[in-house]
C-alpha cells in the first residue's frame, strides 16, 4: 500500500459503500455458515447484526430448524419500499443490507454461495480478466469475451479454487435453481455439497421450497438455498420500473404468500433478499470505448467488471494522461480511481485476497456517475442493449431488503 491509497476516496455522487460488517449481505452468509455448523436460528446476536427478530423466538442452539433463503435477483431496497406498499414483502422486511462490490451477481451470488468476499473468490464483475486462458472472460457460463466455452479438465479448479458454503456445513442443504442453469459448470463447482434441485418457473420454485423444507425437516432439518432471476432478466429489458418489472413483482409477491400459507406450522424460517438493486440507464447515458480513441489507446485490454463500474487496464507511462481524460473529458459521467486506492479501502471486502485480484480489478477503476454506463465491445460479440443495469455503487443498486418471514 502506498500512501496516495489511504487518501480520502473520490466517489460518484451519492455513493453508497458496501458494508462487510454487520450491514451487509457478507455478515448474512457468515450466520448462514453458522447455521450450517449447527447454531439455531435466528442466530445468538441476532438483535446485533442484520436486524432480525428476537432471537429468543428462534430455535436453540443446537436445534434442527429448517432454514430457505430466498434470493430474488434484483429485488431492490428501494424499489421494496417504492412499490410493495401493501406487500407481505414489504410487511415483513426488517432492514437493509449493501451489496458487495461491484454489486452485480457474479460477485454477490458467489459470496453467497462461498462466504467469501469478491476480494477472496476473485469474481469481480460479470467479466473478469485472466491472462491464463487467454484474456477476458464471463466466468457464470464459462465463455470467452468474443469467443467460445473455456474448456480444459482443470478449467473449473483453476477458476474457482475455493470450498462452497455447503461443503462446510454438518446440516444438509439443497441449491433450487433455475433448470436452465442448475447443471452448468459454474453451479455444480458452487453447489458442491448440497443437492441440486432444478425447476421450470415461479410455481415450480414455489412447489420445490415446500417440498424440500418438509423432506428436510422429517430427516432432521437443513437449509434451502432458492434462486430467482426472472426479476433481474426483465428489469434489464425493459427497465426496473417498467410495468413488466411492477407485474413480475406482483406474481413473486403472490407466490410467497402461497408459499407461506402452505408452510403454516412447519416451523422454517424465510430469509428473503437479493444480490443487488437496479437503475435504469438511457441510451443517451452510455459511453462507447470506440468512440473515445484516445482514452481507448490508453488500454492494453478490453474492459472488464460491469458497465457501471469498469476496471482498465492501463498502458505502463499513460497512468496520468488516463486520469487527466478522465478528469476533463468524462466529468459528470464518470470519477478515475486506481484500483488500488478502492482495494485499500475496503471495497472488496476482507480475507485473504484471491491470487489473480490485481489481474481482475485492473490498475484503474471506472466508477459511473448515477445513470451512466460505459461499455466497449471485442470482436466477435454480440451487443445486448439493456435498459436497467447495475454494478455501481448508487443507493437503488447498493442497498437490498432484509425480510423474514417465520412459518
């Protein structure tokens, strides 16, 4: 760490930064770890962190309860408290979290699935750079940037080589997932330790969760870890206040109240949060790398990380000409950090650092002001326009609901 690491950190206007205390989706995972170890639910210092309910209604330590946590992809805190008026959603939310950093479902799904930060398991964006197979690439389907799948025997061990959360638990644990991506590569590395149980939309989650917490509470208990992404799919097609994203919204919220009611005297407790929030981002808001031949010069590679906060690499010697542009050329739309300055303050979190972090967070950080992107393209790739997005560090991204709900 040099000094200029430890100055006052420049941010986008407004910026909410991830909390890896007890405010965070990380202190979350870390009482989940514990729950798997064999502590009772809600856990001990429950009234401390993560505002859940009095724990003297929980189970002792000890105890076999059944625990489902619920993530909705791109379920925002503040579109919670925007747009659930009247919810059972928004009825039983009993605080806030931040994300991670970036806050995007590469890293935060991973920490979820790992207890580690994005500074130990190296997932820092939906694309990461890794010199080892041959430049940057979209770790969830193991692709390329512009190019095919990453194949190799030790493809998956050399990406992720790090245990899952399931893996260290003594209770039984199930991964519901969506069937198109319940098998791929990426989930059956993150879901070692648990068993897979695929479904085909909203109704059949819902069916699953009941069925698995009931088979799970008659052999002794365990947790259920359910995964949903219709929200986020849509937010980013059509907008995260789009009457699509508003009717999608409704049937979750529907969804979960069947669920609860079929769950009645079972004893489980729900756990329902997401990976991160959304805000929408015009076409008139975007940056394109090729149309800024100067900055793009400065680069020795493709950008990496996400359209809200992209990681660079920049050329040896045009480090100060990098963060002149930026200053003059980009202000307003978007502050020039080194990579470094946010590693040490916190931004990936804590743990020991992933080998390859440097690689993947580049030696200048890119973070977008509120609804600006940037976005670059490689040969080869297809475009895929997106009206909401996420990643940065904006309040409707950062912040995600903390609900409970005990059946």
């Amino acid at each position: 760490m040099t000094a200029a690491d430890t100055l006052p950190l420049e941010l986008p206007r407004d910026a909410v930064l991830p909390d890896y205390g007890p405010g965070g989706l990380f202190a979350l995972v870390g009482k989940i770890r514990a729950f798997l170890a064999g502590t009772g639910w809600p856990p001990p210092d429950a009234l401390d962190a993560c505002g859940f309910s009095d724990p003297s209604t929980g189970s002792a330590p000890g105890s076999a309860p059944v625990l489902v946590l619920l993530l909705v992809d791109g379920l925002g805190d503040h579109f919670l408290q925007r747009h659930g008026a009247g919810s059972r959603l928004l009825e039983h939310r009993q605080t806030r979290l931040t994300s991670v950093f970036p806050s995007t479902t590469a890293s935060a799904v991973t920490t979820l699935l790992t207890g580690l930060a994005p500074a130990g398991h190296g997932l820092t964006g939906w694309f990461i750079r890794d010199q080892r197979f041959g430049g940057t690439l979209a770790p969830l389907p193991m692709r390329m940037r512009g190019a095919g799948p990453i194949e190799g025997r030790f493809a998956l061990r050399r990406l992720f080589p790090y245990r899952s959360l399931f893996q260290s638990g003594r209770r039984a644990s199930v991964l519901i997932s969506p069937a198109s991506i319940a098998h791929s590569r990426f989930s059956l590395r993150h879901a070692r330790g648990a068993r897979i149980q695929p479904y085909e939309g909203l109704c059949e989650m819902s069916t699953a969760v009941e069925f698995e917490v009931r088979a799970l509470k008659a052999s002794g208990g365990g947790y259920v870890h359910a995964y949903y992404p219709e929200l986020d799919a849509i937010s980013h097609e059509s907008g995260c206040t789009s009457e699509p994203a508003l009717a999608e919204f409704g049937r979750i919220e529907a969804a979960v109240a069947t669920l609860v009611a079929r769950l009645s005297g079972s004893g489980a407790q729900i756990v329902i949060t997401a990976d991160h929030g959304f805000i929408d981002s015009d076409p008139g808001h975007t940056l394109h790398l090729e149309a800024m031949p100067g900055l793009a010069t400065m680069l020795e590679a493709p950008l990496s990380g996400e359209a809200r906060s992209a990681f660079c690499e920049v050329r040896t010697g045009a480090e100060t000409d990098f963060l002149a542009f930026a200053h003059s050329e980009l202000a307003g739309k978007a502050v020039a950090v080194p990579s470094s300055r946010l590693l040490a303050h916190g931004l990936f979190g804590p743990g020991k650092r992933h080998p390859r972090l440097r690689e993947r967070i580049g030696s200048h950080t890119l973070l977008m002001e509120p609804g600006w992107t940037i976005r670059d393209r490689v040969p080869g790739e297809r475009e895929h326009p997106m009206l909401g997005v996420h990643g940065g560090l904006s309040a409707d991204e950062m912040w995600v609901p903390l609900i409970t709900i005990d059946c």
